[in-house]
C-alpha cells in the first residue's frame, strides 16, 4: 500500500513526525487587516516555510504530516506551494478542529440543528480523501477529530462520528487531540469503538502531555498509538516527556508511540518572540537535536527509536504491516 502525501502516492514515508503544523491562520482576520505585523505573503511564506522543512530534511526527517484542518486555518494551496520546495514529503490531514460548537456552516444543518437536513461532515472529509480538498488535487492522508477540557460536547460527538464514518468508508488513519489532564483519550476511544473504527488505526494525540504510565497503558490495551508529539512544549517539562517515553519503551510499547512537536513553520495566532522566550525548543529541531540524544542517552535503543519514527509511522500512514510483524 503507498502513501498519500501532497506530491502523490510514495511508497514509504521514512523518518517521520506525526503531528506538524506548517500555517495555521486566520482568513478573516487576513482579509480584513492584512496590514498586521505578522503580515501574509503566499510566496514569502511557503520559502521561509520551505526553509525550515529543508533544514528538517537535513537533520534526518523525511516526512511530516500537517494536521492543520479546518478550524485551524487550513489553507492547502499555501501548503502545496511548500511541499514543491522542499524535498520533506507533506502528508495533508482532513477533519474538523473544534472543542465545543460546530462553525455555523455545519451547526445550522445536520441532525439537532435549527434546520436539520444531512450532515455534510462526512460528505467533506470522504471527498477531501477520495477525490481532492477543494481544487488543489491534494488528497488528504489522515483524519483528526479534537477534545478539550469541555468534554464530549453536541458539536465535538458530531465531528467525531463523522470522522469515524470517513474512517470506515476511506480506510484513512484518524489522529485525535486530546486533553491528558482529563483522561478524555479513553472517552474518544469508547465513541470511536463505537462507530465501527479499529482502535489499531488510531493516534491518540497529545498522549505525551501525561505522565500518568497507567492511563497510557489503557489506550495502549485498547488498541491506540500514543502521540509522543509536544516535545518543545513546557507546560510538561522536557525531563518529564523524555522520562515517560523511556519508561514506556523499558515496558515494551516501543511499538505503540509515535514523535512529533506540535510546532508550525508560521502561525499568526501566537506572538513570535513571546512563544520563543516561553518555549525556546518549540521548533520542528528539537527531536532531532534534543530528544533523541536524550533517548539515547537514557538506555532507548537505535531499534526503538526507528519504530516510534519510521516503523510505526508507516504502518499508520499506509495500514500496512512490516515485514515480519506479529500484530
């Protein structure tokens, strides 16, 4: 099985971070004040975006998978002008970012809406996957669905069923953000189960915002990837994410993580200069100059590492399994 990633089908991903950003904007805000300080060129942009995946590339990473969906400002054309400029293979995500309510668009139609009519959740993501998002003739390679502190609202249950409902119908992998500090990534698994979804096809996101070793291994019994991917991001210090990695790869869950940082090339919601004092290794680097020395350092083995980067990645990506695997 290939692949999906904005170039085309390609056979194998390689080394690969899980849980990127390369835009994340705010189209009315841009529209309306395009004269704000962080400033909006296409073409400036995608070569400073481009840049970064460049020096990513040199650093050992082959692949990242954008999950930048609608909610987050999704803008493929922009992402599509980066990927013909790096040699970092993009993969695209569809879905639906929210915490709470639906954006107008899909709250006022769909079941329990003032309207009703069908949902048109699922109509979206199944085309962004099978046929292209919008014109770009970018398919996307993955599904996200979110939960914050809020729980399990109306608005997030509709977007996941209808992602769980893609999922069935395209086959795609689903990657979740979830809220460690609640445990929700059990709820998210229960509802998905529910739908019909493998649990083996899903990436509980965030996983490594706790250091909770027993509700890691919940999600893990159940059948989930834990998201290692927020390395760069210290409300959980460094020492903390290394540690909990380390502990679960003496226990032999190897296999069921994957890395990444959560880090955009360029995202106007954030002040540049107040993210870097705040989080001065929140950047796409940080894993290959930090963590994994870290890794290493700690007694993770070569063989472990190349399953939370290439192994597990490709099994996710593709649905394939690796030569020789027990699963």
């Amino acid at each position: 099985m290939t692949i999906q990633t904005m170039r085309g089908p390609i056979a194998d991903a390689g080394a690969t971070l899980m849980h990127e950003h390369v835009f994340g904007l705010s189209p009315e805000i841009l529209w309306n004040w395009p004269d704000i300080p962080e400033g909006w060129d296409l073409e400036e942009r995608a070569r400073e975006a481009a840049g970064k995946l460049n020096e990513l590339k040199a650093a050992g990473i082959d692949t990242i998978v954008d999950l930048t969906v609608i909610g987050l400002g999704r803008y493929v054309p922009a992402v599509r002008r980066v990927a013909e400029q790096t040699e970092v293979n993009i993969v695209a995500a569809t879905g639906l970012y929210t915490y709470d309510a639906l954006p107008a668009y899909f709250a006022n139609r769909g079941p329990g809406s003032l309207f009703g009519g069908p949902d048109r959740l699922a109509e979206f993501f199944v085309r962004d996957i099978t046929e292209g998002i919008g014109r770009t003739g970018v398919k996307a390679g993955m599904l996200k669905c979110a939960t914050g502190r809020q729980g399990m609202t109306p608005g997030v249950e509709r977007v996941i069923r209808a992602v769980a409902q893609a999922h069935r119908e395209t086959g795609a992998p689903i990657t979740t953000h979830s809220e460690s500090s609640t445990r929700n990534g059990l709820n998210q698994q229960k509802l998905l189960a529910e739908e019909g979804v493998d649990l083996s096809r899903v990436v509980i996101g965030h996983a490594g915002d706790s250091t909770d070793l027993g509700y890691l291994e919940e999600l893990i019994a159940a059948g989930s990837y834990l998201g290692m991917d927020r390395f760069g991001i210290e409300f959980c210090s460094f020492e903390d994410r290394v540690a909990t990695v380390v502990a679960l790869c003496e226990r032999g869950y190897a296999d069921r993580m994957v890395l990444s940082h959560d880090s955009y090339c360029f995202n106007d919601r954030f002040e540049p200069e107040v993210v870097k004092e705040r989080h001065p290794n929140y950047h796409l680097l940080h894993i290959s100059r930090d963590v994994l020395p870290a890794l290493r350092a700690a007694g993770v083995t070569e063989a472990q590492i190349e399953r939370m980067l290439v192994v597990n990645p490709r099994r996710i990506l593709s649905g394939a399994l690796p030569s020789g695997d027990p699963r």
